[in-house]
C-alpha cells in the first residue's frame, strides 16, 4: 500500500472511530439524562402528600383553573377537593376533561363539595362526579334552600329541622352508594351549638343516619369555632369523620394556614385513627395577612412538620 493510500486509510479509520465514540457518548448522556428526569420526577411524586380545597382558591380557580392546578401540584399536594361544579361541568370543563387534566399532572380528585345538589338534579350529579373520578360526594351545608346566611352578623344557621336533614342526607347517600360514591356531610360552627329545640344538630345526624350511607367531613376549625373538642367526637363517634379539613385559628378567632393558630393540630392528628379518618385537605376560606397561593405553601410545609402524609 502506497504512503498516501496508508495516510488516507489511517484518516478514514480514526475519524470513523471518533465518530463513534462521540454517537456512544451522546447516547449514554441521553439514556443518562432521561433515567435522571424519571427519577425526578418519580422523587417528586412520591414526596407530594395531602389534599387541598379548592375553594381556597376560589378567585384563581375561577381566572386560570388549570395554570393554578399545576401550581398546586409543584406545591406539593397529591389529591383535591373541588368546589367549582356549575351546568354539568367542573371549572369549566367536562367531567372526563377535568379528570384527564388532573390526571395528566398526577393530582387525584377526591372530593368534591355539591352545594346546588337537590333531590331532583342527584342523579345528573352524581353521574358527573363519578365520571370525574371523584370518591367522596360532600354537602357542604344544609341543601335545598335549609342554609340561611346573616350577612349582619355574619351568623350562618340552617331553617328546618335535624330530621328534615338527615332524611335528606339519607336519601341522598343511598343514591350515591349505588353508584359507588360515598356521601359525607360538612359542617359549619352551628351544627355543634344547641338549637332552639336544645338539639344539637350534629349530634341528631350522627345519632340518627345508616353510616353505610352518610357520614362526615369534619372542618377542625369550625368545630373548635363553635367550642366544641374534635376528639371527644372520635370518641364518641368513631369511624364517621372520613374526611377533615385542616386550617388553624389565629388569636383574633379567625382563619389562619396551618402551624400559625391555636389549634392543637398534633393532638388532633394523634386521634385519626379513631376518628375513621381517610384523608384530609388544607383549606382557609379568607386568607387575611397572606396571598391564597401563598398561604397554601405555608400550610403544605406546616403539614409535614406536623406529621400529616
């Protein structure tokens, strides 16, 4: 072989040989790379816990629902509450649109609160919030027209009696029951204050409902609102409390996120088990001295220093 043709082939061999390892290397770097960003993002998933009520977010929810999920998830939280069901949609989608979003940035939707529910539109809605992958179906307050509201006094209250609402309650689980869903109901202060029959409300549903077709959602702040002790209820009725919600009370009796207030949420926590506790969501109906967007990240981080998962 000829001085140039030997030159020429030594050329060719190394260059090809270059060529190679840099092809190997970038393909390791890509495989490298794209094992690390499943890891991430498998570390991220795994690392966000608890729930949040959308109704904290209320005013964001109502502008750019979906930005402002993908910013509840970057803060962590792992499933929802939604409180945005109008016309048969969620926040402005269908059913099986919201599920697929929600799904589609690994939050769970787990409850959802049906203030506008009645006997008469039960069925349509309970259909949608099965088809939103929904588990629990929750009446935030009494239904039909029994909620009153003193915008005065800022006093909420409920015309009609405990029977009234229990037998509506009942109706309702067993329709949700057939469909797979579970029906909770949510209190305020006034379901723990006796009435003006010396009932306490609370006590009459707990008393005189089938917990294979309703139970509850208790709300820690209003319950401490009203002067009433969370635990002495898991005591006194265990297993009813499926769902809590969990905000804090600051020293003038109003809302404040969670780790800011009096509220005893540690000891509250201690109980979960006697309470039937499943899951629990973050939620401050006025956030006062903080940012809703920001007062949501401070009760996420309160959460984990305080032993919720």
């Amino acid at each position: 072989m000829s001085l140039i043709k030997r030159t020429t082939f030594y050329n060719r061999f190394f260059l090809l040989l270059v060529l190679t390892t840099f092809a190997i290397s970038c393909g390791e770097k890509k495989k490298s790379d794209s094992e690390t960003t499943q890891i991430t993002t498998e570390t991220e998933e795994a690392s966000n816990f608890g729930g949040l009520a959308l109704y904290t977010l209320r005013d964001a929810m109502a502008q750019d629902p979906k930005g402002t999920l993908q910013t509840v998830a970057e803060d962590g939280y792992a499933y929802v509450e939604a409180a945005g069901y109008e016309d048969g949609m969620f926040y402005g989608m269908t059913p099986e649109a919201f599920k697929s979003f929600l799904d589609s940035i690994n939050i769970t939707p787990m409850s959802t609160h049906q203030g506008s529910v009645s006997l008469e539109n039960a069925n349509q809605m309970i259909a949608d919030v099965k088809a939103a992958g929904f588990k629990y179906f929750v009446v935030p307050v009494p239904p039909m027209g029994m909620f009153t509201f003193d915008a005065e006094s800022q006093t909420l209250g409920m015309e009609g009696t405990p029977k009234e609402l229990a037998d509506i309650l009942t109706t309702l689980g067993k329709k949700c029951k057939e469909q797979g869903l579970t029906l909770l109901y949510h209190n305020h202060d006034f379901e723990y204050k006796e009435n003006a029959e010396g009932i306490i409300p609370i006590d009459y549903l707990l008393e005189n409902t089938d917990p294979e077709f309703v139970n509850f959602q208790m709300d820690l702040y209003w319950v401490t609102k009203a002067g009433a002790d969370p635990v002495a209820y898991f005591e006194k009725y265990p297993g009813r409390f499926k769902l809590w919600h969990v905000k804090d009370m600051d020293d003038q009796g109003r809302f404040a996120p969670v780790g800011e207030g009096s509220i005893d949420l540690a000891r509250i926590l201690a109980n979960k088990e006697k309470s039937g506790m499943e899951y629990y969501f973050v939620e401050q109906d006025q956030t006062f001295n903080h940012e809703p967007l920001e007062a949501i990240k401070i009760s996420h981080k309160a959460l984990g220093e305080l032993g919720f998962e």
